[in-house]
C-alpha cells in the first residue's frame, strides 16, 4: 500500500505506480521501488519532510518548462497565447517559407491561424518558435496514390558484395535496394545506422549507439564519393588487401578486425584528400556548414574520446575530469581549436557516409521504389556516448531504459540506454527530439521508431536495480506526435511505430488517427488457438513474418528459437518441454488458416513459409515487410535477445550471396512473384481474378 502523499508525488511527476502488463494483469509498484525511482529523479521521498519539498521541486520544475521557447499549435486553427503575451497585443512572424507578417492577438490571446511550418514570432521582446503541425502524419495512400505496397527489411552490416573487408556497407545496400525495386518492391526497411563507438569494436549493437544524430561510419563505401581509384590506393599504401581479403571469406563478421581495417582506410582516404577535386572539397565544407553545432559537437566528442583513452582515461565522459564534460566548456573549445584536424577526420567520415545513404535512396527511388529507404531509429541512446554529452540537459542522467516482465521477456529488460527528460525536452524547447528526427528522416522515405510506446511511457530503471524494480514514465504524447507529423509532413515521409509487447490501452487508437503504422507480426496474431483471416487484420499497421528479434518463420516452423534458449541458459527443459507443445498447437493454428485460404496442400515447412507470405500479402495492410531472413527462407535470427553475445552470434551473421545477386535465385524470386501478386491484386486474393 502507497501512501497517499507518496502517491500525490508520484502523480506530479508523472511515474504511473498501477498499470496492466502484457498479459491485461493488474500490477502495482511496490513503495520502495517507488522512493528509488524518485531518488533516482533526483526527488528524495523518504520521509514527509523530503515529500513535500520534492513536491515543491517538481511544481518548479514544470512551471518552468510550461515557459519554453517553443509554441506547438494546430496548423489551420487559431493559436493561444493567453498565457505567454496579453490580448490586443502586436506580434511579427517569419514564416518558414521567409515570408513576414504583423499581427494582432484577438481579444481572447489568439493569433490567426497559420500554415504548417516553423515560424518565428516576436511579441515584444518575447521571442518563441511556433511549430504549426498537420493533424496526422504522411500515410502510405498520400505519398503513393496505392493501398498495398510491399518491401523488405534488411540488417545492412549482413549484406556482403565483393571488396567489402568483411563488413556490409552502403554500397551493398543499393546493390539490393536496386535488385529489390526490379522485383517490385516499394520500400527497403534498414537496421538503424546509427553511429557507434570507435573505442568499442565489441560493442555493435545498432539499438546501443553513441548518438542516433550521426551515422555509423564503419558502413561509409567511400568510393561512391571518391572513386574506386583514390580507395584502392589508399588500400595499397595500408597493406590491407590481403588482410580485407581474409575478413571477406568468413561467415561472421569480426567486428573488432573489420572496425579496425575501416578506420585505418578511412584515415588514409584522410590523408589523400588533399588531392582530391575541388567540387568535393565544396561539397564537404557544405555539408560542415550545414551540420553545424550539432556535427561540430559529436566530431569533438569522437576526438576526446580517442585523447581521453590516450590519457588513460576512460571512454565514458562522465568519468571524464569536470572540465572536459560540458561541451561548450573553455578547455572544451579550446581543445577543438588545438584538433582541427582530428575533428575534421571525423566530418569527413560523417559525409562520407551521408552522401552514400543519399546515393542509396535517390538510387532507390530512381529504380522504381515509391518509398525507398525506411530508416530505423533506436528507442534510445548509449548514455556515455556522444548524444548523453551533447544532450545533457534534456535527459535523465541517473537511469536507463527498458521493460517490464512482458511476452518478449519473461525477465524484463535492461538495454542500458538513455531516456529523455520531459521537463528537460519542454524547457529546451523539444530541440533534441526534433533534430534526430530531422537527422534520421533526411535521407529516407519512412522512419520506422523502435519502442513507439516511448512516446507516451517509459519503464525506467534506476542505476543497479534489476529490471522489474522499474516504474513506468509519463511523457508529452500529444506534443510528441504533432512534432512528429509535422517532420512527417516537411519531409514527406511514411512513419511506423514498434508496437509488440506491453502496450499501454488505447495507445494503439492513438497512433492509427495520426496515421502512423503499426506492427503486426505473423506469430503475434494468434488469439484462442485462432489466427484472423486476412480480412480480419489491421489496415492501420503494416505486416510482416517476423522481426530482428524474433526466429525466423523457418526458425519459428522447426523450434530452432527454443533450442537457443535453451542453450544458452534462457530456459531449462521443464520450459523447453512446455514452449514446445506450444510451438505445436500454434502450428496446427497456422495449417488452420493457411488451409482456410487455400494456400497450404502438405504439411512442409517451405510450402508454409511461401503460403504465410501470400496470406500476409492478401491482409488490407498499406504494407507488407519481408524480412530478408523469410526472403531467403533462412532458419538463423539476426539477434536473440537477453543472450550474450559469446553465446548466440547477435549481430554478426552475414549472407553467403552478394547482395546484388541474393534476390536472382529461383526460389526467391518465386516467393517475392508471391507477394507482389497478391498485393497487387486488389481483391487481395488471386484465385479470384
């Protein structure tokens, strides 16, 4: 039992103390876990003395951040500002589009109604930016004219073509981004591309990065930019034929070799660059000039990473001495001002990898997709990496990430990543939130967000607990999603959300009027021993087999995600025995409603792969996923998760094939002639044309 003023507590600070799991359970936090959540917020609960001066502290806190500098208005509707200047008051505003206008708040403190857009506005000496957003973000119908697109989902650093050291890189994804859109194909989903950690080759993760505002520069293909003359040099002048040679013919990516011999070439490419043509030059300072503080801030970081190791130091910033863990610090710009070139290495390996993604999609497009690239973005960030230290001040610096007991993980998770302040994002104004969007939607046709559920709540785990002594918080939802539909909306881009596992009631409501997309999942979608025919399923949520964290369907079909479990500790043989029968009934399930369909005749693991992929072809789904593992009828997942890595190979399976030759088997092709058949059937079904 929570007393009542630890409860009125809880409440101001938005941390939910009762809730329903995964399985509709009502649960309850327990008091301690509740006063640790609090003192991990920095809000002392442990006795009344403490309650009523955190109380006092978080009123502060939210008074403050209601005085943000940025107003978020519905676009087309009048705008209030009651609070922030008095009516009859005269105001200037500088619309996005450069066009200027002075106007006069009505007698309730109401301006006209605006376009869509960022705008500047002035009232005085009071200055805000207005974000005036769309009611909804870009549906599939809106930036297509068609109901039933398909695509394909890939893990880029899997794919293989030959020179590339052992690493999947972006020339490979245009490779089968271009073989896709020939199959007809509409989009290319991608593992997210986040940049990592140079001082970290073991940790490879693309959900754990340092910042999700950059890009992984170990997927750059640098001759797309400099020309395959300029690399191969740069190959022979580091002796790295051979050892690229080596890294190429094994079946698991070496992530600490493959890291190492990218960085060495890089550098060189570095040294060359003096050399190379003068529109490239231009191009680069261009692209430093329009990154900004941003990219000046992650470049300085990469560089006091690497001074700091050198030091002995650790490679965490907030081990760092004080004067190194602010980024606008004196002894900070005063070390970026000794760097100069440090700092324009890691720029240049920025753009290197921009320009490609850039390449990729407008490839993409160009060869007939009419969504091209979805990008990934991670529920969260590493909190020692670059994004914690820039980003300091709209975060929460004493807990992580993660979920509650739920039907992914019977244990809960931890994924040791940062969660945003929403005080913090408020009182700054939500410019953290918005420029990854921005960063993660510049060269892409959709965004797909990994654990959307973050946009309403967070399960938050204070420092050294374990995950089921976390406790839900509350975010600005409705500030959140108008943002996004407006990034949505300037960059005319699909959004998806994550939404598998504990998801809060009516969330998925919510999501589907702001036309956002959710997930529904092959071995989800079974209900009381039924699986819904394809007209019983969503058209507010794309489909797909399975995900990066789930067993394949040929995995799935044979039980190989239990024997995994099992071998690694997971669960033991009573568990194994039961997850078993299970695996069976929801089998017989599935036969169940393939039959219904007409698209399964015998009972063989390769006709109900084929047969799965048409059933999903014909649901109303404005988009049917693949996985590129279902594509190639593999039995292998991309990552188990909960498992370490020295256990189950998360995160290094690479394909045998080239990735622009992997779609021109017969069998594949057969199965993607499948899809694209019944999707563009607009019956749904192909018997009944």
């Amino acid at each position: 039992m929570i007393a009542r003023s630890l409860k009125g507590l809880a409440e101001e600070v938005g941390l939910v103390y009762q809730w329903h799991d995964a399985h509709g359970q009502p649960l309850s936090l327990d008091e301690p876990v509740l006063r640790e959540v609090l003192r991990a917020l920095d809000l002392p609960a442990d006795t009344a003395e403490q309650i009523k001066a955190s109380l006092s502290e978080i009123r502060q806190r939210k008074h403050a951040a209601q005085q943000g500098p940025l107003i978020i208005a519905d676009a087309g509707q009048p705008i209030s500002l009651l609070n922030r200047s008095a009516p009859g008051s005269y105001c200037q505003l500088q619309r996005e589009d450069g066009s200027q206008v002075e106007l006069q708040l009505d007698h309730h403190g109401a301006l006209p109604a605006q376009p869509c857009g960022y705008h500047r506005l002035s009232c005085g000496e009071q200055q805000w930016l207005l974000a005036c957003t769309p009611p909804a973000c870009q549906s599939v119908a809106e930036l297509t004219g068609r109901h039933r697109l398909w695509g394909i989902a890939a893990q880029v650093y899997s794919l293989r073509r030959p020179g590339d050291a052992g690493l999947g890189d972006i020339t490979a994804l245009l490779q089968l981004a271009e073989s896709a859109a020939s199959q007809g194909a509409d989009a290319l989903a991608i593992s997210p591309l986040h940049a990592m950690f140079n001082s970290r080759p073991t940790q490879y993760s693309p959900y754990s990065p340092s910042s999700r505002n950059h890009f992984n520069i170990l997927h750059a293909a640098p001759s797309q930019v400099l020309g395959p003359d300029m690399v191969e040099q740069a190959m022979r002048e580091c002796h790295l034929t051979e050892q690229a040679r080596q890294l190429e013919q094994q079946s698991l990516i070496d992530w600490p070799a493959a890291a190492a011999l990218r960085l060495r070439l890089l550098r060189q490419l570095h040294r060359q660059w003096v050399d190379a043509p003068g529109a490239l030059h231009e191009d680069f300072q261009r692209f430093r000039r329009e990154g900004g503080e941003q990219l000046r801030q992650h470049c300085c970081h990469e560089a006091l990473q690497h001074s700091m190791l050198a030091q002995g130091y650790s490679d965490d910033w907030r081990q760092w001495p004080a004067a190194w863990r602010q980024p606008d610090s004196p002894a900070v710009r005063a070390f970026a001002e000794q760097q100069t070139a440090e700092l324009e290495f890691h720029a240049f390996a920025q753009w290197l990898t921009e320009r490609g993604l850039e390449q990729v999609h407008h490839g993409a497009r160009k060869a007939g997709m009419s969504i091209g690239l979805i990008a990934d973005m991670a529920i969260g960030a590493d909190p020692s990496g670059s994004f914690g230290w820039a980003c300091q001040a709209q975060l929460l610096g004493k807990v992580s990430i993660g979920a509650p007991p739920d039907l992914l993980n019977r244990q809960g998770q931890n994924w040791g990543v940062a969660a945003f302040s929403p005080l913090g994002l408020q009182q700054q104004g939500y410019s953290a939130f918005i420029r990854m969007l921005r960063a993660n939607l510049e060269h892409s046709g959709g965004l797909r967000i990994d654990h959307i559920m973050g946009l309403q709540r967070l399960w938050i785990i204070p420092e050294g607990l374990s995950p089921e002594h976390g406790a839900y918080l509350n975010y600005p939802l409705d500030d959140l999603l108008r943002l996004l539909a407006l990034e949505s909306w300037r960059h005319r881009a699909l959004i998806i959300g994550e939404d598998l596992g504990t998801v809060p009631c009516g969330l998925q409501t919510i999501l589907a009027e702001r036309h956002i997309l959710g997930m529904r999942v092959l071995q989800f979608e079974q209900q009381d021993d039924l699986l819904a025919p394809p007209p019983g399923w969503s058209d507010q949520a794309l489909a797909t087999t399975s995900t990066h964290d789930l067993p394949t369907t040929l995995g799935w079909l044979s039980g190989r995600d239990i024997d995994w479990r099992e071998q690694v500790g997971q669960c033991d043989a009573a568990q194994t025995r039961d997850d078993r029968e299970q695996r069976q009934q929801a089998i017989s399930t599935l036969d169940a409603a393939l039959r219904k369909e007409g698209l399964l005749t015998e009972a063989d693991n390769q006709q109900r792969l084929t047969a799965s992929i048409r059933f999903l072809g014909r649901t109303p789904a404005p988009l049917v996923l693949l996985p590129l593992e279902d594509v190639m009828a593999s039995t292998e997942q991309p990552n188990l998760p909960g498992s370490a890595n020295d256990l189950h190979p998360n995160w290094r399976r690479r394909w045998p094939q080239p990735a622009a030759e992997m779609l021109d088997e017969p069998q594949v092709q057969q199965r993607l002639k499948a899809l694209d058949e019944e999707r563009r059937n607009p019956h749904g079904n192909v018997g009944d044309e």
